[in-house]
C-alpha cells in the first residue's frame, strides 16, 4: 500500500466516523433500533457504502457521504411514513406471527415461519418456565424474537395479542 492511499485511508476513516456518529444521532434512536427487514437492508448498505468510502480511492469522499446521509434519510422517511400511513406499514413490515396459544400449537403459522416446535419450548425453558400450561402466548415478533407470554391470573391475556391473527 502506497503511503498516499495509507494517509488517505485514515483521514477518510476518520472523517467518516465522526460523520457516522453525527449522522446516526441526528437520525433517531430508530436507525439503531431492533430492525425488521427493510432496517437490515439499509443498515448492510451502510456499511457497503462506508466500506467504499474507505478502500475504494476512485470513490470521492463527498459521494460517499452524500450516500450515506440519502440512505439514512430514506430509512428516516420509511419509518415515518410507516407510521403515519397504515399500508406503507403494511408494505415495509412484517406483522408477528401467533405460534402457540392457549395450549394449542400453530403449525401453519410454524410451517411459514420456519420454525419448530424445539425452537418455541427452548424460547419458553429460556424463560424459566418449565411448563406449557403456564404459557399463554408465544409470538414470532417482527423483528424475529420469540416472546413468551405468562398466563395471567385476571385473563388479561388478550391485550398484547389484539394485532395478531389467530
């Protein structure tokens, strides 16, 4: 390596590090936040453009920061779009998935998910729980965590279930 690309390489780093943490504070702590499909797009693509930024030479600096600020600003406009539009939401989320209620397993539900009866007993036994009997719900979330829902005493069950087919 050429001591120019060398001296280029580490101002270009850290201009872009500095440009990253700036971006991402201004942006929200939604860019950052657990993501759902469209979020892990525009997070690989971040770190491709970052990556071009550094090791590409042709690459000038202020395109790749022009491309990073376009796809943090499209990822800013999708989620605000998402929630104040019910069909954008529908276009770029995902909804959860019921998988086991009220002592019944959801096989088609399971069988679209991919995932097994193994894995929802191991996400129900990581919750110290050692019985399905104590288990109300378990939900495939949209961010693709397993969460288990303990049977409540007063039947309260429903609340967090109410956007979720059944």
């Amino acid at each position: 390596m050429a001591l120019s690309s060398f001296i280029r390489l580490l101002i270009v780093g850290f201009i872009c590090y500095f440009l990253i943490v700036l971006v991402l504070r201004v942006s929200g702590k939604r860019t950052l936040s657990k993501m759902n499909a469209f979020d892990f797009v525009v997070t690989v693509a971040l770190g491709s453009v970052l990556s071009n930024i550094l090791i590409n030479n042709e690459t000038l600096l202020m395109e790749g920061i022009v491309s990073f600020c376009l796809l943090v600003f499209l990822q800013f406009l999708s989620s605000w779009l998402s929630v104040h539009s019910p069909t954008v939401n529908s276009l770029l989320k995902s909804q959860p998935s019921l998988l086991y209620y009220d002592g019944n397993y959801y096989y088609k539900h399971m069988k679209k998910e991919r995932i097994s009866k193994n894995e929802i007993t191991q996400a129900i036994r990581s919750q110290g729980i050692v019985s399905t009997d104590s288990v109300s719900a378990v939900v495939l979330e949209t961010d693709g965590k397993i969460s288990v829902l303990k049977k409540q005493p007063d039947n309260t069950d429903e609340n967090t279930l109410e956007n979720i087919d059944k």
